[in-house]
C-alpha cells in the first residue's frame, strides 16, 4: 500500500490552477490504483476567510475530486469549503472520494483555527468522521483530520479506539510554527501506535508563508518520510505488519482509561 502527499504552492482564491496543478503533480507521480492520495487544508483556494469564493457552492471542487479517484483508481482525501446554514458562513471540510468516483465523505473541521481568526467565517464541526481506505492487499480505516485539530490529541485518541489504524491531516500550516507540526504529528503516530499522514502547502499566500514540511510516521515513530520547503509528491510504502505486531508486543491501547 502507498501514500502519495501533494505538497504545492497554492494559487490564492485560483480553483482552476489548483485543480491543474493537483493534476499535473499527480501525473508525475508512481501512483497506482488502491494507494491514498492526500491533499493539503483548501488545497483548491488557500486559507482564505473569503467564504464567497472559497465555498464550493457548484460543486467543482468536488466534481474534482470525484474525477480524480475514478481515474486514478484511489481514494483521495482532498478539502473544500462547504457552506453552513448561515449562508454568510462556512465549514472547513476534509473531502473524501472514492474509486467508484461517485461517493464522497465530508469531515467538518472540529476546531478552527481562533487565533488566526477563522471563528470570524466557519463553524466548527461537531462530529468525529472515520473512512476504509481499501486497497487490493487489505483495508484500513482512517481517522481524518484539519490543520489546528492536530493540537487537540483526543480527537485522535477517539479515532483510534473506534477503529483508527490511519490518521490523516491536511494543513496549511505557516513557517513560525513548523518546529510544532513536525513534533506533534510524531507524537499522535507515538501515542496512537498509527501510521500519521500530514501534508502541508508550501509558498505564501498574501499573509503567510508557508515551509512544507510533509511528513509520513509510522506507528513506532520513525520518519518514512519527509518533505523541505518545495513542491513536490512525497510517495511511501505502508507495511501494516509493522502495526500490528508493534501494537501486540506493546500494547499501551488497551491501558486508556479516561476515553
């Protein structure tokens, strides 16, 4: 099984480029039917508050995605933004489709991100999602998430005891922090025993910069992979042996008390 993390340059509020440049870097890529493919947090907009252009109100975003894993044979675990019942606001989305190309699931962002402000135009979600990626040697069930959920370790540790083998992230996380992404998307893999997927923009936007920093973790810890600050697809190989036999010989799931 393989994880391919699409690592890019968001174009700001550009659907189209984004949609082009998703295709163009996936094309490039070793990708074969059965493997995962994860995109960064509104990987076809950038992190705006611009709820008007950011929603994917026609469903282009999704017709994207749609289209994406039916011609590449995988699941996709793409964003968008969707629209909340105050039409004026909105919920930062995880987005998953599928090989059949016409079933998706959308995890709503649990915990936007206060402290830049996004509070000010999407609601928080108020539900812990889960999906099967299935490849051809075996399925795994996956715990999505977005960007500032990842400071938030119970959310992950519901995951994994409904099941989680797999967590997941798209973010775009800025350059001041990044000591903080590395550190915490090895401490989920650690304390969850899961393999941990966290896939990052690079670039600015007119705010921010953005240094990348995408990075695979199996469920020991160790580093399967890491990306700098360019746009590229970080490509790993997924050995759940690796999983189950850790999470037997050292079995600190069974000892949660508190959740």
């Amino acid at each position: 099984m393989q994880a391919h993390l699409i690592q890019f340059d968001i174009q700001w509020e550009n659907k189209p480029a984004n949609h082009e440049r998703v295709r163009a870097l996936i094309e490039e890529s070793p990708i074969n039917p059965g493997d995962l493919i994860v995109l960064p947090e509104l990987f076809d907009v950038g992190f705006t508050l611009n709820t008007e252009i950011a929603c994917d109100t026609d469903g282009e975003t999704l017709g994207f995605l749609n289209k994406l894993a039916l011609d590449t044979g995988c699941t996709v675990h793409g964003s968008r933004a969707m629209r909340a019942d105050d039409p004026g606001r909105a919920y930062n989305c995880a987005t998953i489709t599928f090989p059949d190309g016409s079933t998706h699931l959308d995890y709503r962002k649990v915990h936007p991100f206060s402290y830049g402000r996004e509070m000010d135009a999407y609601d928080p979600g108020d539900q812990l999602k889960h999906y099967d990626w299935k490849a051809p040697e075996e399925t795994l069930r996956v715990c999505p998430a977005v960007c500032y959920d990842l400071r938030f370790p119970e959310l992950f540790r519901i995951g994994v005891k409904n099941g989680a083998q797999v967590i997941c992230i798209g973010a775009s996380w800025p350059t001041p922090r990044a000591m903080h992404w590395r550190t915490l998307l090895i401490a989920r893999a650690i304390e969850n025993q899961a393999f941990v997927f966290g896939v990052n923009r690079c670039g600015n936007d007119p705010y921010l910069r953005y240094h990348g920093g995408s990075i695979a973790v199996d469920p020991k810890g160790l580093i399967l992979g890491e990306l700098d600050e360019k746009e590229r697809v970080l490509s790993v190989e997924i050995d759940t042996a690796i999983q189950r036999e850790w999470r037997t010989e050292f079995p600190a799931l069974r000892d949660i008390k508190l959740i």
